[in-house]
C-alpha cells in the first residue's frame, strides 16, 4: 500500500500521514518546504514504512511539467489525498481577481493536476481519492466570498471525480471540515482546544480505508461541538 499526500507537513495533512504510516501504507510527502520535508520523513520511518517527498509548488501555472518530470515516486500508488488548501477573507464587494485566481490554484488546479498523474499512472492501482474540502464547500461566507467560490468549485470536481470513477471500482471520498486545530489560526486569539482536531481528520481517512470492498463513504460533514469563530 502506497498513499500520496500533498500539504503534508503540517496540520491535517502532517495527521494523516502519520496515521497513513501507523497501519502500515509507504508515503509520498508533496509540499513547498524541503526542510520541512526531511523533517517529517524523519519522524515517520519509525514506523517502519518507506518514506519519499517530493518538494514542489503545486499551485504554479507550469505544475503539470513538474509532475510528470517526477513519475517515478508516483508508481504503485493506492490512496491520493489531496488536502493541499489555503484560506483567504476577501468580501464579495472586494475581491481581488488575481487573488481569486491564486486561490483557485491552490484550492482547485492542484488537486486536478495531481489527481491526473497519479491516476494517469496508477489506473490499475489507485483504490481511493480522499479529497480534503471545507464547510464552506457546503455553504458560502461573504467575508471569505473568494475562498467559498474556491471550495463550491473543489466540490464540483469531486462529485464528477466520484461519479465518473465508481463505475472504474475506485472509491473518492470527501470530508467538509469546519474549524480545524492548525497553523492557520496561530497569532489569532481562539480556544483551539474546542476545534476540530486534526487527527481526528485522520481517523476518518482510516475509516475510509476500512470499508469493505463495495462500500463507498462519499462525504463526512464534520463541525466543533461548541467553537465559534
């Protein structure tokens, strides 16, 4: 078993690659950060499973070149989680069209582009897409309209993923986060302790993989119990 994750160095994707390594699946490590790249390859071969990184911005506009000069760390891959996301607060009024573009990359174009190597690659293999969305993928906020638009769109492609897929036996499921316990709310005066945690974001990705063969989890909805914004 060989898992890819992208954003895995922090937050919900550092969790699931650890958890990924504990019932025993090899992994492919995808982020910006060599440094931090090394560092949780480190950390996750005492698991005893193979641990290989690629360092790559997977939001620039000549990603798909990038990917396909790398083909060798995507052979034999089972499970791709695409969790690579980046928040932004601009109001409908307000938006920032290049920035918009840029969220649209990060949020959306880097999850297709990475689906289609790995897929292109691994047809035969691949059993599972895990697509890491947002509550805002279910419901649009005026204060981060362009984040909402970027999220409303990942949710489109996964629905299309899905639905073209299942008749191919691969399984793409879903999970529509609320607040989530990461670096994204540091220097911002919150109790993280009554958010979602970020292993339990990867306890669903496990429960995921415990189906049974012809059993597909298609989305989880998942909020804090008391955490307001």
């Amino acid at each position: 078993m060989k898992a890819v994750i992208s954003g895995a160095t922090r937050g919900i994707g550092r969790a699931i690659a650890e958890k990924l390594a504990v019932i025993g699946y090899d992994l492919v490590l995808l982020a910006r950060n060599k440094k931090d790249l090394e560092q949780c390859k480190s950390e996750l071969i005492k698991f005893n499973v193979t641990v290989e990184y690629l360092s790559i911005d997977l939001a620039q506009p000549n990603v798909e070149l990038q990917l396909k000069e790398s083909t060798s760390i995507f052979k034999d891959v089972t499970l791709l989680v695409n969790n690579l996301g980046l928040y932004s607060m601009q109001n409908v009024i307000e938006i920032d069209l290049d920035k918009l573009k840029g969220q649209m990359n990060v949020n959306l174009y880097s999850s297709i582009a990475l689906t289609q190597q790995v897929l292109g690659q691994n047809k035969n293999q691949l059993k599972n897409i895990i697509n890491i969305a947002s509550v805002m993928s279910l419901k649009a906020a005026t204060f981060a309209a362009d984040y909402s638009m970027s999220k409303h769109a990942f949710k489109a492609w996964n629905d299309s993923l899905r639905q073209e897929l299942r008749g191919q036996g691969i399984k793409v499921s879903a999970i529509f986060p609320g607040s989530v316990n990461t670096s994204s709310w540091d220097g911002i005066a919150v109790e993280r302790t009554e958010m979602i945690q970020a292993e339990d974001i990867a306890e669903m990705v496990s429960c995921v993989l415990a189906m049974k063969k012809n059993t597909l989890l298609e989305e989880f909805h998942v909020s804090p119990l008391t955490f307001k914004p």
